[in-house]
C-alpha cells in the first residue's frame, strides 16, 4: 500500500494512520514536502486545489509505479483532491474516511463526523466523498476544541503530543457530538490522527467509531495480505 504523508514532526503515537505500521499491509510512506497540515486543513487565502495538488500526484505516480496495489493518505481534508488523484492514477486512491459516508447514510438517518477543524470541514468535502446534496444536513459534524491541546499539536506541527491530553480532547468533542444527537449510531474519525483513542470514544458514547482503516479497499488490502 501507499501513504501520502503530510511534512510533519508532531509525534505519532501507535495507530496514528500516518505510520506504515499501523495497517496491517507492508506501506511505502512518502512525504509529500512542505505539505503542512495547516495549509491542508486551513488553506490561505487564494490557495486552491491547482495549487496544493501538483506534488500529491508527483509522489503517488511514484508509489504507484513502485508497485503499490492502493494509495491513501495522511489526511482526511484530502478528500478534495480524491477525483483528481484518482484520475491521474492506474490504482486504487482512498483520500479520506469521508468516503465512508454514503455507505453509512444508507442504512443510517444521521452519521456523526469527528474532525480537527469544523470551520474549515465544509459541503465541498462532504460532497467530494459522495454524500448527495439532499443528504447532506444528515452529516452531523463536530470539531475537537480549536485551542485544546490536540488540534494545537497537530495543527501547530508541535514536537510533542501528551496523549492523555489529546485523547481527552477527542473525547470530549465525541461526547459533545452525541449529546447533540442522541439518535447517533455511528462517527466516522475525519482525522488520522484519532485512531489511537478510538477506544476511549466507543468506551465514552457506545458509538459504532469508524475511521479510515474501515474503508473496504484498504480493508481487502489489509485482510489478503494476512492470508499470506
């Protein structure tokens, strides 16, 4: 499999899907240069898609002409660059666990979506995953706290990461989302960099937690890769 990492040095604890051994799969990483997590997340003024996207493609046609049977991504804001990639690429791309959306809103009236940002997590996004324009006020999305210790961390690129800390923030924000839906059944982690405290979620809101590793492509990959 191929990851397209963000430029970072925040630490990634175990399960952070930004780490090769957090799959299950052999991984070439690529780090993708100059590619903060805030210019991904919170673009400036006047960046657009045009912009950001040249060295994204740049480093998939490598991993994929290394031989990768699937591409993803550090990122979940990604998820905008997700036609265009998928476009310009021979194999499978999952940008984001955004995607998982339109699966879950068929068997479900309102799935919950836990991101760094809800400022900067839009339609744009959830459109570019594939949830239909009438489904989309079905998408209940909340942000962990702007200036909690976790979204700083990650956001700031800091060089250290107290979990205790962080998972107290993502769990918080999951309580959050469930008390203001309590019909929720399941959230989708837009960030993966949650992963590490998908437990304490599911432990805090009997949430069905679901993040990028449950999309079924990386799935397969993960599972036939086990058999061997």
């Amino acid at each position: 499999m191929g990851l397209l990492a963000l430029d970072t040095r925040f630490p990634r604890p175990p399960g952070d899907l930004g780490r090769g051994d957090a799959w299950g799969v052999p991984v070439l990483r690529r780090v993708v240069a100059r590619a903060a997590p805030s210019a991904i997340v919170r673009p400036a003024a006047g960046a657009d898609l045009d912009t950001v996207l040249p060295p994204f493609v740049q480093a998939a046609r490598e991993l994929a002409q290394a031989g990768v049977q699937a591409i993803t991504t550090s990122c979940g804001f990604l998820v905008l660059a997700q036609q265009r990639l998928q476009e310009a690429l021979p194999v499978p791309v999952v940008t984001s666990s955004l995607l998982l959306l339109p699966q879950c809103l068929q068997h479900e009236r309102r799935v919950g979506v836990l991101t760094i940002d809800d400022r900067s997590l839009g339609e744009a996004h959830l459109l570019a995953a594939g949830v239909p324009r009438d489904r989309l006020a079905d998408v209940v999305v909340q942000g962990v706290a702007p200036a909690g210790h976790f979204a700083s961390s990650i956001l700031g690129d800091r060089a250290t990461l107290d979990l205790a800390r962080a998972a107290g923030d993502v769990v918080a924000a999951a309580l959050a989302l469930r008390q203001r839906d309590a019909g929720l059944r399941t959230v989708v982690l837009e960030c993966t960099n949650m992963p590490p405290y998908r437990q304490a979620v599911e432990a805090a809101t009997g949430l069905r937690t679901l993040c990028l590793l449950d999309h079924p492509v990386l799935r397969a990959l993960a599972g036939a890769a086990g058999r061997q």
